[in-house]
C-alpha cells in the first residue's frame, strides 16, 4: 500500500481580492494555516509522501516571512521522515525561482523542474519499492508543451504516480485557468500510471477514472469565484492497485458566492436580506467552514434597482448581513447588475425619446447598428487590442440598458 | 377620426346615459364641476383603448354598486363608418368592434385599431388641460420644458427632458471616470492610491531583500557569539583554575601539610600545647599553694588571740596585721566599752547629787522599782496638804498681823500685783514670739521662748496666787476648819508616803521635807542613767560575743582551706610527675625533646585548623567538594598550577575584551533583530499586490459602470438626434403654419438655434426684409402670444402624429378659461383650422365659454 497526500497551487504569498486589508491579511493568514494543517494531517496520517502539483509559489512574489514558514513546514515533514514531491507550475517555474538564490531546503524534499520527467522511487524501510513518482515541471511561466504525453510508461508492478501542473482540456473550469502544459484525458491513460495527481485547475474534480486522475483543487479559495471547501486528496493506492480518494479540508476561510436574479418581488431591502440569509444557511449547512467570506451578486429586474444601486444603502446591507450570518467576516454585494422594473415593452415603437431610444437599442442587437459608431474610443475608460474585442464589450454592456434606459428616460412613476 | 355617439351603461356615477349627437367638428362638453366632465372624458377614451386597469376593485371608474362598468361607443373612420365600440368589465374585459357591415370582431381588451398610438401618449398629447398652459407661466423654464416636450419629446409628459438625462448620466460617468483626469473621479482616486501602492511595493521589494540579509547578518552575528562565548568559557575556566582553584589548592595544601606535621594528635590528648609552660605553671601553683598555707598559719594564731583576749574579758591590745577580718569588730568593741564607761560615771555622778552614799549596783533594784507616776501622784498629795498647812498658817499668821498692822497700807499687796501684770505681759510676748517662730519654722526658737514664756507665766501665777492671799482677810475674823495641827499630820503623813516610795536609796532627809515634782525629774533622770549603763553592758557583751564566734568561725575556716591546700599540693605534685612522664616517653626519654615536638605537633595541629578556618571565612558559597573534585580532575589531567601573573593578566584582559566583544555582538544583533521585527511589521509585496489587485478590480468595475453609463449616455443623445431629425422639421414646418394664423401673420416661422433653442421669427417687412431676426420662444414675449405659440406647437405635434393616420380627437379641458377674448378669439381660429381635419372636444363648466364658442365654431353643446 502506498499513501500519499496530494496537494496542489498553494500559491504561497498569492494576493487576495477583498476590500478589507485586516480580512486580506486573515486570507493570507489563513493560507498558511491551511498549507500547515496539510502538513500536520501528512504527519498524522503517516503517508509515505506528500505531492505538490505546481503553483507553490505565486510568482516571484515569496517573501522572506512566507520563506522560513515554509522551510519550517518542510523541515516538520523531513522530520516525520516523510518526503515531500515538487513539481513547478506555470506561477512557479524553474526558470524564475521565487526568489533569488537558493533555498535551504530540507533533504527530504524534490524538485521536478524540469519539462522532461524524473523518476523517483519510494522505498519503505526495508527498502523494498513503495510507488514510484513520475514527475515534470514547468520551465517557463508560459509553458505550452504537452508535457503529460512525454511522460515514460509504467516500466515496472510498482505504482507509478504522475505528478504534473497541466490543463486538461476537458476538465471543469478549465476555461477560466490559462491554457498551459494542456493535454487530453487520453495522455494521461495508457502509461500504466495509477494516479495522476495534478494541479492548475483550481477546481477539486476528477478528470479520469482509469487510471484515477485528480485535481485536488487549491488549499483556500483565493477569490470569490474559488467557493467551496478547500484542501488535498488523501490518496491510498492499495496493493491490488485500487485508489482510494478522501477530500481532507484545510482552509479555514471558505468562499462562499449567493446569486439572487428574480428580485422582482423583494420590496424591500429586508426582503433581500432574508433570501440572502436563506440561501446561505442552506449553503453552509452543506459545508463546514470556520469563517466564511460571502459575495452576494443581485441581478436581474428589481423594484429596489434605485436603492440597491446606492452605495450607502448596500453597505448597510452588507453591514446587517455580517451581523446577522454566523461566522462571516465579510459580505460583498454586487448590484451593478440589477435593473429597475420597467414594462420596456410597452414604450418600443412609441412616437418618442424613449421609443427612439429602444429602437436604437434593437437595432443594435439586430446587428443594424454598429456599436464601435455610436461611441468613440476615447470615450471609454476601458482600452482594447481591436475592434472586435472593443464591440464584443460595448454588447456585453447591452445587458438590461433598455430597462436602465427606461428607468432614466421616465419620469418618476411612469415606469 | 370622430365620435359620433356613445352610451354609458355605467361607467363612475353615470349610468346608462346616452350621448347621441357628438356629430360635429367641435363639441363642447358642458357641465359644472363634479357634473361628470373627467369621467366623460375617460369613458370615451377608455372605449378607444380598453379597461385600464383591468382588475374591478383596482380601477377609479368601476361602479361599486355590482353594476358591470361598460358602455358602447360609435365613430367614423376615414375610411367611413359608422364603428361600434362595447366594451364590458367583468372577470375580464371583453370587447366587440363592429364595423360598417354590420361584421363584429373580439376585440378583448386591445385599443381600436384606428388609435394608433398608446394610451399614455394620447393621454399626453391629444389632451390638453389647464394645467398645461399653467405651467407656462414659470417663465424661468417653461419654454425650455415646451421645447423638450413638445418639439424634442413629441409631447408626453411622461418622458424626461434628454438633455436632463443626457447631462444625469455625464456627471455619473464623470464621477467615476475622466479621460483627462480633472476633478475627483472614483478612478482618480483608485490611481492615485495605485501609484502610492507601487512606490511602496519597491520599497517591500528593498524591504524584504533587506530582511534577509538582516537575517544573514543576524545568523554571522550569531556564529560570531557562539565563538566568543566558547573562547570566553575556555578561558573562564582557565581564569577558574588560576584565581579560583589555586589559592583553594594552595590553601588545601598548606592544610594537608600542617595536619601531617601535627601528627596522630590521639598521642597528645590531654596535653597543652605548651607542656614546658604546664611543668612550670604547675610549679609555681605549688608554690603558692605554700605561701597559701603559711597564710592560714598566721590567720590561725589572729583568731587564738581573739578567742583568748574575749575569753580572758579584757586586754584586747593585740598585735594584727592590719587587714585582719576583725577589725570592724573590734572597733564596735571599743565603742560598746567606751559608752559604758561614759555611762557609768553618769550614773556615779548622779548618786553623787542626789544620794548620800556611793553609787552602788544594789539601788538598782530599789531605783527601778520607783514608779515616776505614783511617785508624782504622792508628791501632789503632799504639796495639796502642804499648801492647806502653809495656807492655814500663813491665815492664822497673817489674822495675826493682820491685827498689828491695821493702820499699816498693804504695801506688798499692790506691788505683788504689779508683779504679776508684767510678768504675765511677758509670759505673752514670749509665747506670742514662740507661736511667731513656729510659724516660720525655727522650732527650737519656739521651744526657748515657750519655755521662757511658761517661766514668766507661771511665775505671774506665784504673784497673782500670794496678791490674792495678801489682801484676803487682813481685818476678816480667822475662818473656820481644820485645825493647823491636824494639817501637819496630814503632811507629815504625805511626806512618809514619798518617802516610803524611795525606800532603799540613801536619800538625804532634807530632800523629803518638801518634796515636789524636782524629785520626780531627778529620780527618773537618775533610772535613766542606770538604764544607759545597763544597755552599754549588753552592748559590750554583744561586741564580744560577736567577736567570738567569728574568731571561731575563722578558726574553721583556716582549718577547712588548710586541708584543700593540703590537697590541691599534693594533685599537682602528682599532676606534675605524670606530665614529666609523658614528656620523657614523647621524648624518647628526654623530657624537654618531649616538650619540644609537642608543642611543635601542637602548633602544626592550630595551623591546620586555622587554615581551615579561613579557607571557610575566604571561600564562603564556594562549593568546596565541587572545588576539591575539580581540582583532583585537574590534577589528574596534569594541569600546570604555577601559571605565570602575566598569563592570568592575559586571561583577564582577553575575558574583558571578549566581554566587550560579545555585548557589541549582542547590540548588533538586538538592532538587527529590531529591524527584522520592524521590517517583518511591515506589509510585504503579497499584501500590497492584493490591494493592487484590489484596486485594479475596482478599477476594472469602476470603468465598466462608466463606460456603461457612456454609452448609454451617447444612444440616448444618438436616439434623440435620429427622433429630432426624424419629427421636427414637419412639427416646425406645422406649427409655423398655426402660428401665422393665430397671430394673423405676426410671426412667420420656427427653428432651432445652435443650442437647440427654439425660435420664432416675426414676419418680414417691406424696409427690413434682409434682416430678420429671430427670437427665442420665452420672455420677452408676451404671455398671450407664448399660449398661442404653445397651441401651434402642440397641434402640430398632433398633426404630425396623424400624419398618414386616423386624425385622432383632441381634447380640452379648460384650455381658455383665464384668456381674454381677443386671445381666445385667435386660438377659435386655430380651432377652425385644425377642426377640419380632426374632432375636439372642449370641457368647460363656463356656459358663456360654451355659447361663444357654439357660436364662433359653431360647436355642438352637449350638457352633462
């Protein structure tokens, strides 16, 4: 039996997206802890190893703070006598260290930096062969080989464990991850591998089940979009080969995202205050977390459009609801795509402003309007590399305008 | 399009009312206020565009009394007619449009198909009220709002002026982000908080660089303390051994030396450390012991001396040494023999006065036995009969004289009296000065004079006593009484009495034959004397007594010190054999080799104790055994022990340099670690970056919001151009055309001046026809001609709308209320031209408005 843990994008030193600094340095805090827990369940699990599937680090960003918890972190790992697997992602690549000059690290601990795969084998104390690791890493920041299909079969009865940073094409969320070192399921199968612990996608899924190929998903959402409990697969490969996955969550912070778009009948803000309250003790029944960073994204037809575009309102909000949730540090609403309900249909045609108005905007969407003529570049805050990219934003900004064209065109209590 | 006839069936209040002629070009609806004008109104427009609202509870002209609101309406189209309109509120609302034909079609709830434009804009437009021409008279911005309205907006009211909105979403826009920076735009702020953010992310990129080469320097400063310690450790030890551990070992040495020159000390247990000194101390104790004796010898023979001078009673001039232990005795002795010496020649000299014969020891007793009491009480009795006697004879003596005398004066009388007064005056001074000297303390003044005092006094008392005997009975016949002999028996007999009580004592007759009280003083002064000679006898007898037994006493004494001296001699003569034995043995037979080493083992035995001593007092809190086991572990390594004073110097020097060294090291590293801690405090390029990211996602969200918003902004200024190029050259074009007429060709004209205001041009005159100028369609015009310029508009608006269309009914609502005839006269004029093509109601509750019109227009009047 082999046993391992697979982590992957610590992202060590990454940066936070919250407007508070005091809740940004608890994200960056609680990364550690995370990074730390991991380290400690490696320990008391006794696993045989620990692999990291790229993204450690974050850039060339690693402070010396960040530097001696981590040495201090391995160095607990060399001490339990467990080995520690590294290979480079595309935020950590050999060919930009972290940092200038080299680190201490602990005897215990491998690198795979290189595009071309290493083996390393584990042996147990006797010496007899435990699994073998396969592993290869980014060189660059911008790696676009394939490097999973470069990876050597299995030459022996010994489970081989690959260890990469890649995009697999198909995997969930894929899209929103830079396509780097991408490859297709099938690169990963017929190598007589019996587990591929990966890394990138930021999303803890498995993308193939022969052999079993996992992303474990990064140890604490960074962002509002990374929600979900988060943390590294406790893998046991068993001696007749089968794999066995168990999620261990390690962030103590967990990201939680609330859409509310059928906000037609709320009129009042408490009425948006319960929903949101509804949804997120539903949502964090289901996972347990320690503290909770919540994002309340309001779209959609509202008839409090005017009062939850106002930021002193919404803040009031967001206020009472990080009062009012057990164990949230912070509630961010987004209304900026809430739109006042208005009957726009009833005005189209009409022999006046708001009609003509409505008919432009037809027109636009009908594709008998060209955007890039109705408003000049320089108008726009946002630059871009072409024209298309310039028209494919200005029709991303189309959303509900009618409605928000109405609401300003009318009078109060027209609408 | 007209109206041609309706029927309420209920519709507000109005049931089943029928409205048959509206057949004309203009109707006048008649009626005072709550007569049902509005609700006429609304019927009507709610037969051309169905039930608004369509729930019953909910619309303002639902009859509350069960009754279905509904009604049927009848019109003419261009194309002909007549239509019929019904429309009935139930559930739903259900509606039937029938034509010409006679053929009926659902027509629900939609607008009849003639209306071609909403419900809201025909209310707007087609509607004109009182309060539209009201809101003229804010002259401020009463045209501008004509101009959005009318001219921009075709006329409804619901929509907001686009350059209101136009210039609304700019200062949004604007507030978040400006292309050239200006002002205090969301996106400003953000920058400028970015810029601070990279100057601070270069100084936590410096920050951490320095940080860890802090800590290198801190690790060098460490390796660098650690060596120095260890040097400085080394050379403690050293410094240890040389001032520490080598006195301690010379010291342990010098002892160890002592105690092996000392000896087994068990061999010299119970000698001194001076045995020479012992021999001759015991020596000389013999010798005194002799002296001693020899003392007691002569103290012995002192004490024979007194024993014999008591026992032989006298001769007490012996030869004593000078400090004899009797000497107080004996001196009390004298004393006691000299007293009663004195005594006995008091009490010789006594007997001397007042006896016949020598003193002799046998009156004692005869003496003694006289009591001073009885013996004055006798005398008393005596002088008493002695006085009668002499009294008694010195009556019948003086009755004798008397008779011899009787011419003789009494000479003796008067002077005993003068006697008396002057002895008695003194006897008062004196015991006035007596009291006197009492007072002030001088009590033996006070005695003497007390005495003198009762000297004189009783003296006066003699004088006094005889004065009075003198004169008593001179020539008186002699009393009568006792006879004079049996008086002098009487005294006779007193007088054996006294006698009697001093029987025994050789007293001379004479001092019987008027005893008085001076007997009694002599006699007891006389017992007194016998009595001090007897106490000096006992005193005497005392003294020697004394004497005795302490002679005795000292005789046993001596006796008893004698026999201890005997003793103690004879101990030390043993004593003294038996320490020149032992000397002799230690010696090897020599006894003063003996006494030599002794006294040298003695010696060397103090010397290790004193060394013991101070190597305790001098090394207090050391831990000997730690010291002693260190220095035998030295010694086993062959340590040297005779270190030079230069090289323990050295060591000094090199642990004071070290020490210095090592606190230099210590500040160093304390500053650097200080600055670790401040730089560490510091936010690291991970937290900056985050608030970059931050920024730059509220950036990213601030530049969509107005990016949005501009475009926005520029569809509805583009919507609003297109509509305006669309509409307002035939809406101009129109209302130029109403207002030639209604100010009888006074104005020609309208347009749009460069910002969009609007202008009227007066017409051309002969002299001026080059040089029209325009005027803007406010103030200074007049408020007359501003309403008529307002009707143009308004109808051209409306007929623009029609254009191609159904000429839809206007209507009016008070319009003309508050004009003058001569204005109203120019707007029927308006009215004739527009009523050829469309039909209009006018709404007043003015039955004059209604007839001048019914006559100027030659308007149909309907009465509500």
């Amino acid at each position: 039996m082999f046993r391992f843990l697979h982590l992957a994008d610590i992202h060590l030193d990454t940066t936070f997206l919250c407007r508070s600094e005091s809740l940004r340095a608890r994200l960056r805090d609680a990364l550690r802890r995370a990074f730390e827990r991991a380290v400690g369940t490696a320990i008391a699990e006794k696993v045989h190893a620990v692999l990291i599937a790229g993204d450690l680090f974050d850039n060339q960003r690693l402070s010396f703070v960040t530097e001696e918890f981590l040495l201090e972190q391995l160095r607990r790992l060399d001490a339990a006598g467990i080995p520690c697997f590294y290979c480079t992602g595309n935020h950590d690549p050999s060919g930009r260290p972290p940092r200038s000059g080299n680190m201490d690290w602990p005897d215990r601990f491998q690198i795979f930096g290189e595009s071309r795969p290493a083996s390393h084998m584990i042996k147990n104390a006797s010496g007899e062969p435990l699994a073998c690791i396969v592993g290869a890493g980014h060189k660059t920041s911008e790696e676009g080989a394939n490097l999973a299909a470069s990876f050597p079969k299995a030459e022996s009865h010994v489970p081989h464990v690959g260890l990469l940073h890649t995009q697999v094409t198909s995997a969930k969320e894929a899209a929103d991850h830079d396509r780097y070192a991408p490859c297709a399921v099938e690169h990963l199968q017929g190598k007589g591998y019996a587990y591929w612990a990966l890394g990138h996608v930021h999303k803890r899924q498995r993308v193939a089940d022969d052999p079993e190929a996992w992303y474990s998903g990064n140890i604490q959402g960074r962002h509002p979009g990374e929600t979900g409990a988060k943390g590294g697969l406790l893998v046991t490969i068993r001696d007749g080969g089968r794999v066995e996955t168990e999620f261990r969550a390690f962030a103590p912070i967990q990201w939680a995202e609330i859409v509310l778009d059928d906000l037609e009948d709320a009129h009042t803000v408490d009425d948006v205050r319960r929903r949101v309250a509804a949804d997120f003790s539903a949502q964090a029944g289901k996972d347990a977390a320690e503290a909770w960073m919540l994002r309340v994204r309001l779209a959609g037809r509202t008839p409090l459009a005017q009062e939850l575009r106002d930021p002193v309102q919404r803040q009031d909000l967001e206020d009472s609801l990080c009062s009012a949730l057990d164990d949230v540090l912070e509630v961010e609403v987004k209304a900026d795509q809430v739109a006042p309900v208005v009957d726009v249909d009833k005005h189209r045609g009409e022999p006046h402003s708001l009609g003509s108005v409505l008919d432009l905007l037809d027109g636009i969407r009908e594709g008998r309007e060209n955007l890039n003529d109705l408003i000049p570049p320089d108008a726009l805050a946002r630059t871009f590399d072409s024209e298309e990219e310039r028209e494919a934003y200005l029709h991303s900004l189309l959303r509900d305008l009618d409605s928000e064209a109405a609401y300003r065109l009318l009078r109060e209590g027209a609408a | 399009m007209k109206i041609l006839s309706c029927h309420i069936d209920a519709f507000g209040a109005m049931r089943d009312r029928s409205f048959p002629d509206l057949d004309a070009p203009v109707v006048v609806v008649e009626g005072s206020n709550e007569a049902g004008k509005s609700t006429f109104f609304h019927f009507l427009q709610t037969m051309l565009y169905g039930v608004y609202p369509v729930r019953e509870e909910s619309h303002p002209y639902a009859p509350r009394d069960g009754v279905r609101l509904g009604g049927r309406l009848s019109l003419e189209a261009g194309n002909g007619g007549p239509y019929t309109v019904s429309r009935l509120l139930r559930s739903t609302v259900t509606g039937d449009f029938a034509g010409p034909d006679g053929r009926s079609e659902k027509l629900g709830n939609r607008n009849v198909r003639f209306m071609h434009i909403s419900r809201d804009v025909y209310q707007a437009i087609y509607a004109l009220s009182l309060y539209d021409l009201v809101a003229l008279q804010d002259k401020e911005k009463a045209w501008q709002r004509v101009q959005d309205r009318l001219v921009g907006g075709l006329g409804v009211d619901f929509i907001r002026p686009i350059r209101e909105v136009v210039r609304q979403i700019d200062a949004e826009a604007s507030a978040l982000w400006r292309p050239d920076l200006r002002g205090n735009s969301e996106s400003k702020r953000i920058d400028a908080r970015q810029k601070i953010l990279k100057q601070e992310m270069r100084e936590a990129k410096v920050r951490d660089q320095e940080l860890r080469d802090l800590t290198g320097e801190v690790e060098q400063y460490e390796r660098e303390d650690r060596e120095l310690r260890e040097e400085r450790a080394r050379l403690r030890t050293e410094k240890h051994r040389i001032e520490r551990l080598r006195p301690i070992r010379n010291h342990l040495q010098g002892i160890a030396d002592a105690w092996r020159e000392a000896g087994d000390q068990e061999e010299l247990v119970g000698l001194q450390d001076d045995p020479g000194a012992t021999l001759e101390e015991i020596a000389r104790k013999i010798v005194e012991l002799d002296n001693e004796r020899q003392q007691l010898e002569s103290e012995r023979e002192v004490a024979g001396c007194v024993l014999a001078a008591v026992e032989a009673g006298a001769g007490f001039d012996l030869n004593m040494p000078s400090d004899n232990p009797y000497d107080g005795l004996l001196r009390d002795r004298k004393r006691a023999e000299d007293e009663l010496q004195g005594a006995e020649r008091a009490l010789i000299e006594q007997a001397r006065d007042m006896l016949t014969a020598a003193w002799d020891d046998g009156f004692a007793d005869a003496l003694e036995r006289i009591a001073p009491a009885e013996l004055r009480e006798r005398i008393n009795r005596f002088e008493n009969v002695q006085r009668a006697a002499d009294t008694r004879r010195q009556a019948e003596e003086t009755q004798k004289q008397a008779a011899a005398m009787q011419q003789a004066s009494e000479p003796d009388a008067g002077a005993l009296r003068k006697t008396f007064r002057n002895q008695a005056m003194l006897a008062g001074l004196l015991l006035l000065g007596a009291c006197v000297a009492v007072a002030l303390g001088s009590m033996e003044l006070a005695i003497g004079l007390g005495v003198a005092g009762a000297g004189f006094g009783y003296m006066a008392w003699q004088a006094r006593t005889q004065a009075r005997r003198t004169p008593a009975s001179p020539t008186a016949p002699f009393a009568a009484g006792r006879p004079l002999e049996e008086i002098e028996a009487d005294v006779a007999a007193r007088r054996a009495d006294v006698r009697e009580l001093m029987a025994g004592l050789p007293v001379p007759d004479s001092r019987f034959d008027r005893p008085d009280m001076a007997l009694v003083s002599e006699v007891r002064s006389f017992q007194d004397a016998v009595g001090a000679r007897r106490t000096a006898q006992e005193r005497l007898a005392q003294r020697m007594g004394e004497l005795q037994a302490m002679a005795r006493r000292e005789e046993s004494r001596i006796a008893e010190a004698h026999r201890d001296l005997a003793q103690e001699c004879a101990s030390l003569e043993t004593e003294q054999d038996a320490l020149k034995e032992r000397l002799r043995e230690l010696g090897g037979g020599d006894p003063e080799e003996g006494i030599r080493l002794v006294s040298a083992r003695k010696r060397a035995r103090q010397l290790a104790e004193t060394l013991e001593e101070k190597l305790a007092t001098d090394y207090a809190g050391e831990d000997m055994a730690k010291a002693r086991q260190e220095i035998e572990t030295l010694d086993r390594q062959g340590a040297a022990w005779d270190a030079a004073d230069e090289e323990a110097i050295a060591v000094n020097e090199r642990l004071a340099a070290l020490d210095e060294e090592i606190n230099a090291l210590t500040e160093k590293r304390t500053a650097a670690g200080k600055d670790i801690e401040n730089r560490s405090a510091q936010p690291t390029r991970a937290a900056l970056e985050s608030e970059q990211e931050q920024l730059e996602s509220e950036l990213d969200v601030v530049k969509e919001r107005h990016d949005r918003l501009r475009l926005l902004q520029h569809i509805v200024r583009e919507a609003d151009r297109r509509f305006r190029e669309e509409h307002q050259p035939d809406v101009l074009q129109r209302a130029s055309g109403y207002v030639q007429t209604v100010t009888g060709g006074r104005y020609e004209r309208f347009d749009y001046d460069e910002d969009e205001r609007l202008r009227v041009y007066p017409a051309r005159d002969s002299q001026h026809s080059s040089h029209v100028r325009p005027w803007s369609v406010e103030a200074p015009l007049s408020q007359g001609t501003l309403d008529q310029m307002y009707l143009a508009i308004r109808f051209a608006l409306i007929d623009h709308l029609d254009e191609d269309q159904e000429s839809l009914p206007v209507f009016l609502d008070e319009v003309f209320v508050n004009w003058d005839r001569e204005r109203r006269a120019r707007c029927y004029d308006i009215f004739s031209e527009a009523a050829v093509r469309r039909q209009v109601f006018v709404f007043t509750c003015h039955p004059w408005l209604a007839e001048e019109m019914e006559q100027a227009l030659s308007a149909k009047r309907i009465l509500l």
